[in-house]
C-alpha cells in the first residue's frame, strides 16, 4: 500500500515528509525486533516462521488430469506479505511431466498471474530435494518464490515487499521452510497412495 501526502504549502509539505520519515524507520525497526512465530502445518507436513499467525484459504482447481486443491497460509502488512501453499498434484502429471517441467510451468502460471517480470530462476536445494527460487519485479512490488516438489507435493513459498522495501525479511521467511520429520498424510488424488514420508535435514 502506498501512502500519498498532500500539503497545500511547502513547509507544510517538507514537515509531513519528515514525518513519514520518522514513521517509517520506526515502523521497520519495530518489524525487525518482533518476534516472529513458527507456523506449523500438520497437513502439509512442514513448518515456517511467519510475523504473525496466518490466515487461510483453499481454492480446488479443475484440471484435465484431475482436481488440484491449493492450501494457502497468508500473513501481510503493509511492506510485507508472505504466503506458504502447497498442492497435492495428481500422479500421472508428476510422472509424465517431471519436475523440471513442473518448476517451468509455474514459474510461467505465476508470472503470468502477477505479471512480473523474471529477474533470476535458479537451482536451490531444500531438506534434500532439488527445488526454483524464482526473483520478480512488478512496477510496484519485489518479490521471491521457492517452488520445492516433494514427492507429488507442490510447495510455494513467497515473500513480497514494496519496491525499494526491506528484501531481507523475504529471506528471513524463505530460509526457515522445513518439512516434518514424520510419517504424514494420505494423498486426495490417490486411494492406494496411503502415506508419503520425509526426512528433515537430508
């Protein structure tokens, strides 16, 4: 969210300016200090450190190869928004298509969807798996995503400030993703998938 002070006079205008100045370094240095929460989901079988206790959302996508169900976690300000989500893809999309196709294709959907412009898309590693952090820009906004396919488990981790905001925080978020070090979940898509496992610190 922008803010836009208007003064009918310049000294008017130059002390509302200093004003917002104040604010705002207060307002980071405040962010900065507070205590950020681990956000666990038992469901997705990982946890996250967020600002806040996230709200939720779940939308179910119709698709050629079957029904997707998104669960979305986000917390926001107004110079911060992080969202963790993660889908459980159908199995033949997984197997016909591959990772890295998978990786591409959402980079796209996503870009497509913020209509951003790719400032990298590289390789990162995550609790042993091969995953994409992808960088964007929009005229307004600065943002990252971690794609991590796990299984036939797609996560989506992203981190977005206003252009020119503080970008740390988005790594403060992105670099504490783990997944759960137990036996977790029965795949929606797949009766004779019973459960799925993953190992923390691979």
């Amino acid at each position: 969210m922008l803010l836009r002070l208007k003064g009918g006079h310049m000294k008017i205008t130059f002390i509302s300016s200093v004003v917002m100045a104040v604010f705002l370094f207060v307002g980071d240095a405040y962010c900065a200090k507070a205590k950020w929460q681990e956000f666990l989901s038992d469901d997705g079988n990982f946890s996250v450190m967020m600002p806040g206790h996230p709200s939720r959302q779940k939308n179910v996508d119709a698709t050629r190869v079957g029904h997707i169900a998104e669960n979305i976690y986000t917390w926001k300000s107004d110079d911060l928004t992080v969202t963790a989500e993660y889908s459980d893809l159908p199995g033949v999309a997984v197997f016909l298509g591959g990772h890295v196709a998978i990786y591409k294709r959402s980079r796209n959907a996503f870009l497509e969807n913020v209509q951003g412009a790719e400032i990298a898309f590289d390789p990162i590693t995550v609790e042993g798996y091969d995953g994409r952090e992808l960088v964007y820009k929009t005229p307004m906004l600065f943002g990252k995503v971690l794609f991590l396919l796990v299984h036939e488990r797609l996560y989506v981790m992203q981190g977005v400030v206003p252009s020119g905001g503080n970008k740390t925080r988005i790594d403060q978020f992105l670099r504490t993703f783990r997944l759960l070090n137990k036996v977790q979940i029965n795949h929606p898509n797949r009766k004779h998938r019973n459960r799925w496992k993953t190992t923390q610190g691979l």
